[in-house]
C-alpha cells in the first residue's frame, strides 16, 4: 500500500523551500555586488548591514538547506 504526503506537509515543505530560494537569491546578489574580500574587509563593506564574510556563510548553510529540500519535494511528488 502506497502512502501519499499530505496536501499540508507537501505545502509545508514547498513554503519553506520557496523562503530558502529567495534567500539564497538576495544572498547571491548581495556576493555579485560586493568587492573582493580583502577590499571589503578594508573598507567595511556591508549589503543591508551583513558583512561579506557572512553573506558567503549564509549562501553555502542556505544552499545545503535548500539540496535537502528539493530531494524532500521530489520524494514527496512521486
């Protein structure tokens, strides 16, 4: 017998996954638009108060995250 995720888990799991993409996005950009690390350390470079060094740290934590959650939602669409 086949058991099927519920309507709400597999919503659930597509809300979060759709926060995590759009924070990896504003993460990513923030990367695109910032100097070298060495010059943004020089000048104290920050994008909406977060330092480069943390940008990167939350693009990769994000970006493991969100590889988790596309294997749950493909799990969960089959």
């Amino acid at each position: 017998m086949e058991m099927k995720a519920s309507a709400l888990v597999r919503g659930v799991v597509d809300l979060i996954l759709t926060v995590v993409f759009v924070l990896v996005a504003v993460s990513g950009i923030a990367l695109y638009l910032a100097p070298s690390e060495k010059v943004a350390e020089l000048i104290g470079w920050t994008f909406l108060g977060v330092t480069r060094a943390t940008w990167e740290a939350v693009h990769t934590y994000l970006g493991f995250v969100m590889i988790g959650l596309v294997a749950i939602h493909l799990v969960l669409g089959f």
